[in-house]
C-alpha cells in the first residue's frame, strides 16, 4: 500500500499549507542535542545495511517489538542484521498511533523514496533496496545529514572525552559543522561509591590533577570546561531526576568528598547536597564562557532490574517519573541569578503533570537581557510526538512566549533521524494555521510566517551563536 504521508501531512488548513510550505519547509536545521556519534561523521561511516543505521541502539523501536511481542533475539539479540529488520517490519503497522508510525514512514519516504508502507510482505525487499542506497556515496553519514539541510549539530560528550573526532571534523572541514556538549553527569554521580572514585581518576587524568580534595574536583571541572570551550563547545546538558537546592552551609562538600573517596556511605540526603554544589558550581562557569545550561529533568531510568543486568542502561527500560520540581529548581534558578551568573538555560521536562510549573518557573528568570533567556525546552523523550509537542507548545504560549521558542531538536543516535524537524515545523504551522480558521488569530501571513521561521531556524542560530 502506498503512504499516505503527502506534501499537506499534518496540515489541516490552507493557511497552516502556506506556513510550512512557505516558511519552513526550505529552513536548514540546527540540531542542538543529539547522541550522534562523531566518530561516525569523521570517518563518513557508510552503513552496511538498514537495520545499522535504523535499529541499532534505538530504543524506541525496541520498546514497540518488545510490547509486540517480538523476542530479545531478534532486538539486541544476535539474529542477523535482517532478521532483525523482518521482525520490526512485522511490528511496524501494529505501531499505529504510536510516533514510530509516522517517523518510520518520514524516514523511509525521505531518505531512501519509498513510498510504500512497510510491513512483512515487502520486508525483504525494502531492506535490500534501502541497504543498497546506504551503500552509495549519496547515503554515507555526511550526505545523510546534507539531504536534510542540517547546517550544524551537537554531539553529547562525556567531561572525560579527548574530543579527538571534533578535533579532526573541524580540521577537515567537514559540514555541517559539528560542536560538542560538555555531559558532566558522571563528575557528580557521587552516589556510584567505587565507581565514582574511579571515574575521579579518569577525569584527572584528562585533566593532568591529581583529584584529592572537593577543590580539586573543582578545579578539574573548570579546565575541562575550557578545553571544551577550545573546541568549540558552547553548550552543556545534565540529565537529572531533579534539581536541588540546600542552604549554603547544610554539609560541608568537602567532607562528603572525602567519607566518598575513604570508601564510606552518604544518606540521600547529603548526595543530593553534593550534587547541588557541584551543578552551582558548573552554572557559575557556563555563565563565565557564555554557555548554554541545558537540563532534562524527569525520567525515572534502569526500572526493569533483570534485563539492565543482561543489556546494560539505555536499552529501552526508563519511563516518566514524578518527582517533586518547583521548590528547588526555584531555589537553583534564584542562587544563580542573585549573583547575576545565570547562564542562558534550557529546562526539559518529561512529565506532562508538570508542563504548567516549567513554563511559569522559567518566565520568573527572563530579564529582559536576551530574549528568551531562559526556555521551556521543546518536548522530549516521550512526549516528542504530536500530542506531547503540541501539549508543550501550547503551554508554552498561554504561560509565555511562543515566538521566543528555540525549537525541536532530534535528542536521537540515528542519522535517519532528522526528518523529526519536518514532523515539529508541521505541527507547528498546524497548530497555529489552526488558530487562524477558528478566528483566534489575524490571518497575518508575515506576521505569523515570521514567527514560524523563527522558532523553526533563527531563534535557535541567534540563541547559540557558535560563531562566538
């Protein structure tokens, strides 16, 4: 059966038509947080097939086959690579009303022109068919990325990382152009015991300091920081349950530091200190060089402790959690901005419950220094689908600013991953040609065609400013 993903997907009106086909459609795309790895755009990795470049490590899809009933062999197992893609095509139109629906017909349509739906009658044949296409050099990882019009991404780095592949990017002068995001996640995670300490080494190491005391680690975290900055590096991103804020003075960070290094326990409670004094800290630098803070905030990981045993952390078994956040994001956000040390800041939220208290709390920060200073990020994780995008964006504007939006981003480790962006500038133009049918808004195509634009492509390339 032919697709029914035409020119007008998702558009319901003429005007929200003349918005997107007018006014994003031809955007280029700035995908500021991705888990791309850059290994793979240095080298021009050509995939050997499709289910390398669309199944591999995407736990979406592994979620879908699991629910659907498809054996561990046959997902991460070691069935081969189309075996593997025979038994997603089988899951495929099961998958109705679920986003993979959408984005694994997007992608098949825009990367490789198949028109067809995919299911177990032309398996086979669309695998060998789009494995085929990867083979050519219209399809290795950079001609991926240039088919979508990606002008410049984000990778996710680890604080330890030599950055070595963003070293060779920049020195060949690959394009799109590709920065990296300081992930300091591991430099707090205090609550790990033995492996902390451990990690303690590795991030002296990368920094020749030899890591004995708080300030120590302090010291190491700011040289990391400038190292990243050298190369480009203009944002950073913490993912967290939740953000804390104490006293200053409730523990002293330096005799944590040491009971965690003498191999002793810490209660909750004084983790949760350690890590607030650490991410202070970290803000305070970010402010320092100009950086963008990002935090995804939310999600309750590594529930399922049988299969984390046998396929490790981000194999599909994290989900929303319900964390208590506006009484210490407050207080985080408020220290920082008493001192004016606030950096620009994107806050992630993956509770919908919640959408309400990130748009107001992030309001309370804007001061009238950058526009849109401090944003409610776009909707991540699960709630990156229709519904979740349009649930945030419309909190967004009865709460804030929509036209301040930095956007979507694909927050994704596949190179097919990009029409995401298509999927949000619809929705988008949807959702406000909408507003224009039902006499909510003035059928103000310059107006309204600019402020699409914006939150499709500029807010974002005016916000980060890389050129910096």
């Amino acid at each position: 059966m032919k697709t029914f993903i035409n020119d007008d997907f998702l558009l319901q009106s003429d005007f929200a038509k003349t918005l997107y086909h007018n006014y994003a459609r031809e955007l280029p795309i700035i995908d500021y947080h991705n888990h791309l790895p850059p290994q793979e755009i240095e080298e021009n990795r050509v995939f050997k097939n499709i289910s390398q470049a669309w199944l591999a490590g995407d736990h979406y899809k592994w979620r879908a086959m699991r629910a659907f009933g498809i054996n561990e062999h046959y997902i991460t197992g070691d069935a081969t690579d189309k075996e593997k893609f025979i038994k997603w095509a089988e899951t495929v139109p099961y998958t109705v009303r679920n986003p993979l629906y959408h984005w694994t017909h997007l992608e098949l349509q825009r990367y490789f022109g198949i028109q067809e739906l995919l299911g177990p009658d032309n398996a086979e044949e669309i695998y060998d068919r789009a494995s085929a296409m990867l083979q050519q050099p219209s399809h290795n990882t950079i001609a991926l990325l240039k088919q979508q019009k990606v002008e410049s991404l984000c990778t996710t780095d680890e604080s330890v990382d030599t950055l070595q592949f963003h070293k060779s990017i920049k020195q060949k002068g690959i394009t799109p152009k590709v920065f990296p995001t300081f992930r300091p996640d591991k430099t707090f995670a205090i609550e790990q015991g033995g492996s902390y300490v451990a990690y303690m080494e590795k991030l002296g190491e990368a920094s020749n300091i030899n890591i004995t005391s708080f300030n120590d680690l302090l010291a190491t975290l700011e040289n990391r920081i400038n190292y990243f900055h050298e190369q480009g590096g203009r944002l950073a991103d913490h993912g967290l349950e939740q953000l804390y804020y104490f006293k200053e003075g409730t523990y002293d960070a330096e005799s944590l530091f040491k009971k965690v290094l003498d191999g002793k326990s810490l209660t909750v409670e004084e983790i949760q200190y350690f890590k607030s004094q650490v991410l202070l800290f970290l803000g305070r630098c970010y402010h320092k060089k100009g950086w963008v803070q990002q935090f995804h905030i939310g999600a309750i990981r590594d529930n399922n402790k049988r299969l984390l045993s046998k396929l490790g952390p981000d194999t599909g078994f994290d989900s929303i959690g319900d964390f208590s956040q506006a009484r210490a994001l407050s207080g985080f956000l408020n220290e920082l901005d008493g001192t004016d040390q606030l950096a620009k800041t994107i806050i992630y939220n993956l509770n919908p419950s919640d959408n309400e208290v990130i748009a107001t709390m992030v309001g309370n920060f804007n001061d009238g220094s950058v526009r849109g200073k401090v944003q409610f990020g776009s909707g991540w994780w699960f709630l990156d689908q229709k519904d979740g995008m349009e649930k945030q964006m419309n909190v967004l504007s009865n709460m804030g600013l929509l036209s301040c939006f930095v956007g979507m981003l694909t927050d994704s480790r596949s190179f097919l991953s990009f029409p995401r962006h298509e999927y949000f500038r619809r929705i988008l133009c949807n959702l406000i040609g909408n507003d224009v049918v039902n006499g909510e808004l003035p059928a103000d195509e310059k107006l309204l065609g600019k402020i699409v634009s914006d939150i499709s492509y500029y807010n974002a390339k005016n916000f980060f400013d890389f050129n910096k």
